[in-house]
C-alpha cells in the first residue's frame, strides 16, 4: 500500500483528495493535516466522515516525509513553495495541488503570484498533465498539479495547437465555474444569497490561471501564445465548461479537426470526445475524472469552436493528483479514479 | 460474478442501478432494458455512460431470468405485478424497487395503488428494509424494496416504536425530497423554472408511501398505527429529509432515547448516529448509502424529534437494492456500496 | 410626504425596506444609516442602486427623530431596546423590525434573548400582525413588527385557535425557509457550497420565534398554548412555508374549517385563500406582501393540516413594516405594497 | 388609459407582460387570450394571480383591434406574420415579442426562420431597441420588439461598433443565460434534474438570434458584421450575461472607451455603466429593466472586452415592449417601468 500523507486536507480540494484516497485500493492516509482545525476530529470538518475516524494533525513535514511514500499539498499559493526542501524529496515524492511549481518560468510566477521560496527545486518539477506529461512526470519526485481551468483549457486547444492548426493570437477562452473553485473560506461573493440565481465574469484579463494555459500552449506550439481568458461564476457547486474559440488557418473541415483530436486523445481513457452536433455539459462529467470536448467549425466565420468539461474538484484538482500518484507509482492509471459520473447530481 | 438483468434501466432509479452495479467487484450487468430507448445506446440517454458500451434492449423477463441470476425490477406501480412469474422465480432471483410487492396487505394495496395481478406471488415477497429484515430476507426469491421516503421515515421511527415509547397515535412525518425522487418523466411541476427557488407540500394526507409506513410501524408495534404523512419538494437534485414527532410516553431523557437506537443500530454500518445538538444535513449524505439519525427530547411539549437523512436514489433505491443483492446472494453486505458521500455536490 | 429614516439599512431585511420606501408614492427616505458601511453609497453595498446616489449615514437617533416622521429599525435584537427612548418617541413613530418589542411578557423576552433595556417602552408596544391588531395599531408611537416566521405560522393557524377548532397541546409548526432568512452576515453554514442542495433542520425544539407565536395564539385562545416549532433552511434565497399540524376537537369538515378562515380573512386583501386542493407555493408569493393559505382535514387522523406561505423579506419584514406605517399614518394599506408576485423568479 | 391587448399572454414573456402592465398607472388590460388556455381563470395558469380575476380568452385579432389601442404578441415565431394585417393596423398599434419583424432583410428571416406571411408589412416594421431606435419608434404601427441576447448582446458593443473602434471581423459574444429564456413548454433539457447544477453551450454557430445582432451592428457600423454567438444555458430562472470580445483598432485607453460608452448612453436612464474595476452580475438588475454595462482594456491582447446584464423576461422582453408602448403614445418612458431591482432573488 502506497502510504499518503495530507497536507491542508480541509479545503474543497484537500476533502475531495481525502474521499478519493480513502476508497483507493493501493493506497492509505497515514497522516492528515489542516492548519485550522489540529486536534480535531475530520468528521467535526466534514460530517460526511462519521464512519471514519480520521483526526487533523499538526503538520511536520519533515516527520510526514519518513513515513509517507508521497505527501500531497493542498495549500494557497507561496506556502507550499516554503515547505518543499530537499531534505524532504530525498525521502518522498511530492504531489502539489497548489501554483507555485506550475509555471516553469520565474519571472512569470513572481509577477502573476509572489515570492517564490524553492527557486532550486522549480526546475525539478514537472506539470502534471497527465495525458500531455505522462512519460515526463513517471520518475519524478515532485509533481505540479495543474489548476482546475487550466487543466480543461490546455486540454480542449492543446491538439490545435499542437498541430498548428489555428491562429495563435486568435485564441480566446470563455470559462465557467461551479462555486467549490473559490473554496471554503468566507466571503461575501460567495455567501449563498450573493451567488445563487447569478452569473458573472471576474478576475478578467487578469486570471492567474492565464500564465499558466499560455506556458503550456507555448510548449505545445513551440512559439509564445497570449490569450484571452475570461472566468465566470455559476450558480453550482461543481464543474467547469471552457468555451474555446480561434481562428482555423485554413478552411478545415469538421473530420480535419476530429482527427487532430482522435490522434492526441484516441487512447485516453480520461478524454471523451463527443460526438459530431454534441457537446459537454458539465453534469455528464460530475464526479468523475474524465474530461468531455466537442467541438464545431463555423464556416462563416472562419473559427473554430471548441467546449471542454471536467468536475473542478476531481479531474481539476484531486482526481488528477492521484492519477499523478499512479503514475509515479506505477500503477494502473484508472486506479482508484474509474467512477462513473453521478446523474443527476 | 452474478448475472445481473435491469428491466426499466432508464428512469432515475434505474441509472443509479446501472452506475451502482457497472463498479460493483462481484455483478455484471448482462443485460438492461428499456420500454421507451430499446435498440439505443444507452450513452444516448444517459451521457455519463460515453465510456461504456450498454445497449437497451427489448423486454423479455422469460429469456433474462435464463440468463442471469438476479433481475432489479424499475418499473411504475401496477407493471411489475404483471411481470413477476412462479416460472421467472424458478429461475432467478427477483428485486423489486417498485411499489407492488411492499404491501403484505392486498387490499391496502387495491385500495391506494390499483389491481394486483400476482396475488399468489405476493405472500412470498419480503420488505427489503435491510436493517430490519435481513435476516428475512436471506434464501427469499423475491424481494421489495421499500420507497425512498419509507426507507427514511422507518428508521427513523423504529427503535421508538418497537421500544415503545412513544405514543402511537402521536407520529407526524413531515418529509422533505429533492426532486428526482419525481423521476425523469416530463410535467409542468418538474419544468425547471417552476421548481427552483420555491417549496411546497403535496399529495398532503394521500401519499401512497403513507400506509408502506404504517403497515412497517405496525409490525414493530405489535398493533395498528396510523400516522401524518406530509411530502415536499425542495428545490435540489437528491436527498430525503425526514423530520419525525411524536409524544413521550414517559418523561424519557435524551440517554434513553440515545440507548433505543444504540440497541438497535450500535451495530449497523449503514445507519450513523449523530451526536447529540448535531442533526442529519441531506448533503452529508449524498452519494452513499448512509442513513444519518439524530434525536433531541423537547421537555416543553413532552415530544421527541427524530431527524432521519438520506440520499434518495441510493439508500433510498438503487443502493438499498444493491444491498439486498449482497445480502440475497450472501456476500459482504457493504459490497460495492462503500461510497463515502461526495461533498459538496 | 412621510419623512422616513432607517437605521440598520445594510443588512437583507434593511435593504428591502430600502426598496419598497424608494417606490412609496407617499414616502420619501430622509436618511438610512449602517454602522458598518458609514460614509459609504448605498450603491456600494447594493449595487442594485447604481442609479439612486443614496449614502449610508452614521446612526444618531436623537437627530434623526427630529427630522423624520418615521424611524424604522432593522437590527440585531438587544441593540432596539437600547436606542428607542422617550425622547425618540416623542418626536416620531418608530417601527422595529426586531424581537425587542415582540414579545410582551419580558421573563420570556429575557429567557429567550438577552437583558431587555426599555422596560418602560415596552408594555406601549403594539405588536404589528396587521390583520389582527390593525385597530390596536392606529395611534401607536411604537410597532413591534413580527418576525417572518411568526408572521407565516401565526396567520395560519389564528382562526382555527380563535374558533377553539382544535386541541391547543397538538399544534406542530414545521418550517421552511430561504436561506435570506439567515441575513448578509458571513457563517460557514450560509457558504454557497454548504447551503446549496441541501437540506436541514436547525434550533430544533429551541428557535426564538416560538415563544412569539406562542404568544400570539395564547392570546387568540384565551388560555396558554405551548407548540413544537421547527425551521428548516432551503437552498432558495426567498420564502418560508409553513406545515401546521393540529387534532380537530370535533368532526369538522372542510367546509366548517373554511368558513372560520373566511370569517377572519375574507375581507383581508393580502391574505389568499387557495381553493380546496390547491395548496401555496413559496413561488407563489414572491416578491408581493401576499400570504397564501390552504388547509385539508384528514380523516384518518383526525387532524387538520394548515399550509402557509409568504415572502420572507416582504411580508415576513420590510412589506408587513411598511403596511404598518401605512396604519400608523392612515393611509390606505396597500400604498406602496400592491405587487403582483413576480414569477417565475 | 391605454387599452391593451395580450396575445399569447400564457408564456413566461407573457405573464412578464401581464405583471408588468397590471401595475401600468396608464395601461390597462382588456383582453387576454391563450390558444392552450381559453376559457380558463389566468390564475389557474399562473397561481400568483390568486387576487386578479383574468380569464384567458379565445383569440380574434380582429375584433381585439377594435377594442384596444395597442395589441402586444407574445408568440412562436412564423404565427405572428400570419396574425399582423392591414386591417389590425389601422385600428391599433402593434408590438411583437416574437422575431418575425425583427429582420428587415427578408432573405436573412427566411434561411433563419421560415416563411413570412406579412411581407408587405414587414418593411413598415420599426426594431424597438428604444435606446439607439427611439426617434424612429415614434408614431409607427408595429414595432418588432428585440430579443433577450440581442438586446443585451447589441446595447454592449453599439457604441464601439458605431465610433469605429473595434475590428469588426473580430467580435465574439459569449452570453449566458437563465432558464425562463426557453420558455414554458416542457422538454427533456428544461426538466428540473437536467438542467440544475449544470453548465451547457447550446446551438453553437447557429443560434437566431446571430442575424439579429448581425444586422443591427452592421447598421451601426455602416458596413457587414459577422459575429460568432454562443449561447450557454445558467442554472438561475432570469438573468443573461453578454461576454462581449473585440480587438481593437488602436491603442484605446480605458478612458477612451468609457467616453464612447458616455456619449451614447450618457443620459439613458435604463443604461448604467458600471464604475472602472466593476462589472455587471445579473443578479443586480433582476426584476428591473436597467441594462448594466462594464468594460476593460486588455493590453496584453489588444483586446477590449465589454460585460452587459439585463433581466431576459424584463428589459429582455416585456419590459422593453412597455418601454416601446410609451414611446408609441408619448407618455414618459419609465412610466411603469421604474423598478428597483429586486435583492436578492
């Protein structure tokens, strides 16, 4: 059994990281932590755990590390960068669900974020992306988490652009989230009565998330991409639809664009393309780690559409990190993540 | 592995059938069918099921019970009856999550529901409240499984009543449903706009769950009791609340309460107790098979008030028959069931 | 014009008074104070005024007497009875939205909140269910207006207990409200992913508005009448609905039951009766000052089921507020008030 | 009074419009048919009209041309043409919620709708986009009244398409909107359990209401637009929100565009421009008929991206066929129309 430590396990992500590692069969938590509620029992945090007595732990990295094959971290950005060390990784590996290993250029996490305090270990690790990075990520000891939007983002343009089948700077992504991607600490936007029966962009042109889809488009084009990346907030709890629009640069046609996406993601189990005049809702996906994209070619004008959907919470969050843990461990990817999505939910 | 049949595979309760049993170690789904999608693929009905190849077939109980060793039965009132047969049960075994089989009573079946039309077949069916009958229910061929709002609403009441504590005649259960206990069939009710955002009661004192309660309650008591039966509809996709009141025949504490249900579910995975000044929330629930019970005694009024919660579509249907499967083909009763709820969702 | 003033205009039951004040054709707001927000627009805390430049003034209630006809009052309770005077009072009206004047008896006001500190104002405090005491109102300096509860459960249950119909120890309240109901103030419990689809009881047994209703029907009965009161929290933002249970003292039909509700509210315009069979919806009455009553009789228990419904914020506060100035100041009670429900929303 | 008649009053735009003009100090309702209701009480089809005797009658266009001065239309498209005649119009004016004088490029009607059967009228037809429209409205016969999107989508880019500062070829609308906009008639997707706690794009690259915005831009902008439009489907009742994507020409500062925004909208009373930083939610103009519009400079991009909101039922449809039936009998144009967004909803 893969033993598992947690670190900031009371979040959204770091309770959806709990429930997936709990019913997985080649792993055990060995060790929770939360900063907030140390000393108490998880149940009190998450009554959905009144049969499992779990207790938050005061977190001692150092310690978790000789007794965890791996520690996931489920942190706000700069504080996972303060207690990444090498001390640690020469004794686990390292799953961060947070930002600060993501962005391969420093320059770019030090403008869009803070500070970074493990600027020796950047290079080291790799983003997680698993059906992109697989062979990248298997031998690593530590591994970037891609951010929710991200994740459904790169994953719905990357064939396109790998194929250098659209205009770059043309690219432009609409995004919508369920209300468990802000998390659980209080704010007014997020109060029931503020969110419920509304819908609103924020953080626009101005998302952290953008640096983040631009790197791995950039890699992905071998030139530098700059988009346009849009959030918004939806009256639900979880999923994520990005509605991705570009220009083709030639006049494509429905099966040219199919088969850029059969040829990156025909043997991924995770990925499910639609098919042709169906596209993802976000409910077909929910509680699950799959990702759905359909896309369409609008002859008049010259785009192309692409809509991806993912569970924020699960494939954007906790279900990939485990898949990362999967890989680094060798296991069957599907391990412990081969939920069919609950309908309806 | 055990064969499994699925007649009326496409109406909420089936898909939650479907999704239970396609991750369950030891079933396979052999074959589902569908009055109004045969020859469909199922992931046309049902798009979570992209991945997943099922195929809705033509009815044909004679041929299925051949074929496997279990059929679940997802059908309305008065077509199940209809179906079962002294030579399908010769067969295989037969689980019910419709109304036909739950009443030991014909006439109070005739007299809320319509025309019985296996009369002889009836006295052998058992009432599949696995925390309560289980033992029954080993060896049986046929077996009810009991509503959704009746699951909530026994066990929430019975360690009372079978101690007799309570007053009898006393028992007001006012309960509270998402709304996919109405299932997927189109109405004006059920119509987006005119649900959301509102409450209300209906089938107020007419609920047909009403005398599935009583003739249970009854049993526990050793004598007739008749109870206040009150549905709603809340604005939300899955769970069950039940809030329970009833007179103190004595001037009990909330110990002596708290030892009732000890003695009756102290041992039962499926059934958690909250502590006191904490009661059930549906979402707690979501997602599994766990029935949460919380209690406090009113000394003002000389009422206890049990609070009982589910999640309706599996406790309160599919899992509970999945359970009964377990328990009909005598293999870990937790089988396959082990969801720690999904929160939030 | 009527010179209003608002003191504690930020929170949800304030800026509804906010609203239906801007629209009065015969009153004008001279100033609304919070003491949170203070030197800021109103537009800022509700950006639903961008187009009123409404500022949010620092409270000084002495000043404010002396330039209003009017001072209503939406505050936390224990903080009116400190600022109401007889100074205030001999100056202008006051209408307190509140608990402080509510309840008569100060034992049980102090029972069940907290230290009352205008015991001398209080026994000249009318209590403002405008469709009971409307003639106690006319004339009074100071308005206790009902809490939204209350105002639900009293009016549907005041002829049945007037009429001595039904046994008073047998009165059960099971109510559901919105989540506006719970106010602006951040708590994890009003977080939008903890609120949202689901359900819940909470102060069972033990809400503050039950010795107010009891309050009431006591008076209406003539003797001391002790109930079982339990709210319930919906995932919608506005509405309550109240289920009242009672045992008949006699073999009342449907028809003897309406003509009590008749008799008491057939003149009343803001009280609907459904038609038999026909039950209330929250949705219903949104948005309008409206309550909306239906009833059956159960013969099989021998009870009656009263079923009431209204808008938390409107006629369960800032509507049935503004009906009691109309009172107060004579003119006709609809000014200001005649809404249709707006639906669906 | 203005005697109004409704036809097709039992749609959501239609109940809007009953609402709305039901509380029209200078309108009043003389008749109001329902082809699926006649004969039937209006508060049997919608419950809130408890109070408001109405009864929907059987339609004859004819004779409701002689009673009223104004006829509103509220149905499918391709009925309206066939209703409209010469005759109606010399005896009353028309305003038709629906899309069939909305085009004045018959062709463009034609490949989007189906056949029109009033081409002779059609070019009478004025758009009732009474912000840009208003001098022409004026002392017309038939006003086409606008869509949801188009209203919203058109009111946020109008001032950059008509001062020239965006490229043309470049705009994108990404709108989301409520599920009252889909209207009352059943259907799978508008059933409760589908559409709730979900996120959908639908009709991509196809939605008719494309040509709509298409021809009123190109109006503006004096030559051909051609947009891409995709429509996404919210979990809330009301409200859309335009995400409006556009490059612009040169190098536009914030205050560039705020003064385009100010010279066009500047003294429009139901246009507020949000502040710098702040942007539009649909939640703060629900229940109104104010249209809000934010925007920002994306220099990264070069892009300006524009946010408008409105309530779909309201300043989407009823609201804004009153806002015409002012302009139509010279009354001031907020006459009935004056609300304050109702918060929160």
């Amino acid at each position: 059994m893969i033993k598992v430590g947690i670190i900031g396990a009371t979040g959204y992500a770091g309770s959806e990281l709990v429930r997936l590692l709990t019913s997985h069969p080649q792993a055990e938590i060995t060790c929770l932590t939360s900063q907030s509620y140390a000393g108490k029992k998880y149940a009190e945090v998450y009554e959905s755990y009144r049969h499992i007595p779990y207790i938050c732990e005061e977190e001692d990295i150092e310690k978790m590390a000789e007794q965890c094959d791996v520690i996931f971290l489920a942190l706000p950005h700069g504080v996972a960068s303060k207690k990444v060390s090498e001390s640690v990784l020469s004794k686990c590996k390292v799953i961060d669900l947070g930002a600060d290993f993501r962005l391969s250029d420093l320059d770019t996490y030090e403008k869009w974020y803070t500070t970074h305090y493990s600027k020796d270990i950047l290079p080291e690790a790799v983003y997680g992306l698993c059906e992109i990075n697989r062979e990248k990520i298997r031998g690593r000891r530590i591994v970037a988490n891609p951010g929710c939007y991200t994740t459904c983002s790169i994953l719905s343009m990357y064939p396109l652009v790998k194929e250098g089948m659209v205009e770059l700077s043309s690219i432009i992504i609409d995004a919508k989230s369920g209300a468990t991607g802000a998390g659980r600490s209080l704010s007014l936007p997020n109060h029931y009565c503020e969110l419920n029966e509304s819908v609103k962009a924020y953080k626009i042109a101005s998302h952290r998330h953008t640096p983040e889809i631009e790197e791995q488009l950039s890699k992905a084009a071998g030139e530098e991409v700059i988009i346009s990346f849009t959030p918004h907030l939806i009256p639900m709890d979880r999923g994520i639809l990005a509605t991705c629009y570009a220009t083709l640069k030639d006049s494509y046609t429905y099966e040219d664009i199919r088969a850029a996406y059969e040829k990156h993601y025909g043997g991924e189990y995770f990925i499910r393309l639609t098919k042709e005049g169906t596209f993802p809702e976000t409910k077909w996906v929910k509680g699950s780690n799959f990702v759905d994209i359909g896309f369409t070619v609008d002859k008049r004008t010259g785009r192309v559409i692409v809509i991806g959907a993912l569970d924020n919470l699960f494939k954007g969050a906790a279900g990939q990190a485990v898949q990362n843990m999967n890989i680094l461990f060798d296991i069957d990817e599907k391990t412990g993540l081969d939920y069919v999505p609950i309908f309806p939910a």
